[in-house]
C-alpha cells in the first residue's frame, strides 16, 4: 500500500511540476487572446483579417506561417517599412506595444493558433522571445 501511494503521489507531483505542453499551450492562448483584445483588435480586427491597404492580415497570414520568428519579431520590436502578406505590399508603422517577454509569447500563440493559423501545437515560450534579436 505504502509503494501504492508513493507511486501515486509521485504521478500527482510530476503532473503539476511537468504540466502537459497541450495544456500549457492552451493556457498561453487564452490568456494571448486578452492580450490582442487589448493591443492589436483595433489594427488587426478581431478576425485577424486586418485593414485592407492599411494593416496586414494575420489570419492565414503567409509572413508568419513561412517564418513564425516574424511575429515574434513583429510584436516585440514594432513594425516599419514595407512588408509582403499574402501577395501585397504594406507599408506602414506598427508601434511596439511594450509587452513583457511572456505576454509576447502568449499574443504569438494566440495569434498562431487563430483564425485558421496552425503552429502544429509548437508553444512560442518566453525564452524564445528573449532569444529574438531585432533585424538590422
């Protein structure tokens, strides 16, 4: 019975100190979602399908599908000059909102797993953020 329990409460600690990566993405997703509620809705429109001519898609959008490192670039440093989404030039300015590295991770996955986007469950986490050098 002893070996019973230590087994059980070892499950139990191990599943709340190595939580499933699905949950933890979840998670980021929901609270993403608050976060381009709050910085991005207004721009980007609440189906991330943009302004046309003016703000790019992020819904099914080929910048971030080819290369996900963009978004995350995108979000932490701001935005400016002339990019290609989905076939047409955009060239305007996207301030950097001044999020924290964690919640820059959280907008990405939201924004990445939204509106048709798939990141195949890959959760953008906080020291990748970290690890993302602004283009010179």
């Amino acid at each position: 019975m002893k070996k019973l329990l230590t087994l059980l409460s070892a499950g139990v600690f191990c599943s709340a100190v190595m939580p499933n990566q699905d949950d933890e993405l979840a998670k980021s997703i929901e609270r993403g979602k608050m976060i381009y509620s709050e910085n991005c809705i207004t721009c980007h429109m609440g189906n991330g399908e943009g302004v046309p001519a003016a703000f790019p898609p992020l819904a099914k959008s080929d910048y971030f599908i080819n290369a996900p490192e963009n978004a995350i670039r995108a979000v932490k440093f701001g935005l400016m000059g002339k990019i290609k989404v989905n076939g047409i030039d955009y060239d305007n300015m996207m301030p950097n909102p001044g999020l924290g590295n964690d919640e820059i991770a959280d907008v990405v996955n939201y924004i990445s797993n939204s509106w048709g986007n798939s990141s195949d469950k890959k959760i953008v986490t906080e020291k990748m953020v970290e690890e993302t050098k602004e283009k010179k």
